[in-house]
C-alpha cells in the first residue's frame, strides 16, 4: 500500500493509493484540517462514499489501524460545509467558476436553475473542455451590452434598456444576439480577426 501526506495549512493529510492513479484521503485528517469539532460526525453527515480501510498506525507502523478514507469528491463535500476562513474562500471560488461556466454556455442568470439540470451540466462542462483546450477571451460585460443595445434597437427604445428591465418577450429575443456575440468574440479572439463585434452582430440583426 502506497501512502503520501500532504502539508494543508500546518495539519497533515494522509491519503492512501486505493487503486493505481487513484487516491484516497483519510477521513479524520480531512475533517481535522477543515476545523470539524465533531470529525466523525462530520465524515457520516457529509460523505457519500466512505471506504473502511487498513492503514500504519501512527506510532507503531508494523501495526495497522481501520480508519475511513474518502475520494476527492467527498474533500469537495466537506470543503463546501467547513466554517474554516481557506473553506469559505474555496467556496466562493467555486461559486464564481459555476458563474463564469453559466455564461460560458449562454444561460443568463435567471436560467440558473437551468445548471441543476444533468443535460445542461454536460453542456457546460462541453464548454469548459473546448475553452480548456482551445482558451480563449470573452468579455461577458461586453458581450451583455451589444446585446442589451441591439435588442433595445430593435425594439425602437431611444435608450439602451438593462437586462433586468426587459419584459420576457425581449429576454427571448435578446438570447440568440447573445448567444452570436459569444461565439463571434472567441472565434474573433482565437483567428485574430481584428473584427468589430459590435458592427457585426448590429449588421447582422438590422440594428442602424
């Protein structure tokens, strides 16, 4: 059995080589790290997979103890619930990644329920494996106001309406100029077009 500890904010973390490439980490020393009174407690509330394992006990390592191991998903599960400063911050982390994916796959924010869906989860995680291998830049901030102002055009305002203000009718129409404005933007990125984004998608839907 193979063994190897990481160091995480002055606690040890040992993780265990459940299978080749695969590797687990000890329950307690997880919980202990992400400031858990109650260790136990935590590791049978918040993991899903908990594996009972034989490890080297930690003062006479020609004996073993049983322990709990668990898979990085569940570190993720106890990271999400942990009260401890580095766990809230990773928390706000991953939150802002799930924002950035939602735009990256086109939904605006009041479709956010839309990532709760298992068919729009790989929708978006198609997105995030292109933008991994082929990275590119999209100015979302950008992108919303070409959208924002063509549909607003369109609709004859004499301003540019926000997002917020548009009645659901002009959500709908405005979906698909934002959905070519993305794709137009990191094509443009990707070939160094030099294009302008904004005169090409107001050509394209009529806006003077």
């Amino acid at each position: 059995m193979d063994m190897k500890v990481e160091n995480w904010n002055g606690h040890n973390i040992r993780f265990i080589e459940k299978e080749p490439g695969n590797w687990w980490a000890v329950g307690s020393d997880v919980a202990r790290a992400l400031a858990y009174l109650r260790k136990n407690d935590a590791i049978s509330q918040h993991c899903r997979y908990t594996v009972k394992w034989r490890i080297p006990h930690p003062q006479s390592p020609s004996k073993t103890i049983e322990t709990n191991i668990i898979p990085e998903k569940d570190i993720y599960r106890l990271a999400f619930r942990s009260e401890q400063p580095d766990a809230v911050e990773f928390q706000g982390w991953i939150c802002d990644m799930l924002q950035e994916l939602r735009q990256a796959s086109g939904l605006e924010a009041f479709q956010v329920f839309r990532m709760l869906d298992k068919e729009h989860q790989k929708e978006a995680m198609r997105h995030l494996r292109d933008g991994l291998t082929r990275p590119v830049r999209v100015d979302f901030i950008k992108a919303n106001t070409i959208a924002n102002k063509a549909v607003s055009t369109r609709r004859g305002f004499p301003k540019m309406l926000k997002k917020d203000d548009m009645p659901l009718d002009m959500l709908l129409e405005r979906q698909p100029i934002l959905d070519d404005t993305v794709a137009l933007m990191a094509v443009n990125d990707s070939f160094g077009l030099g294009l302008s984004i904004s005169q090409a998608v107001y050509g394209k839907y009529g806006v003077q």
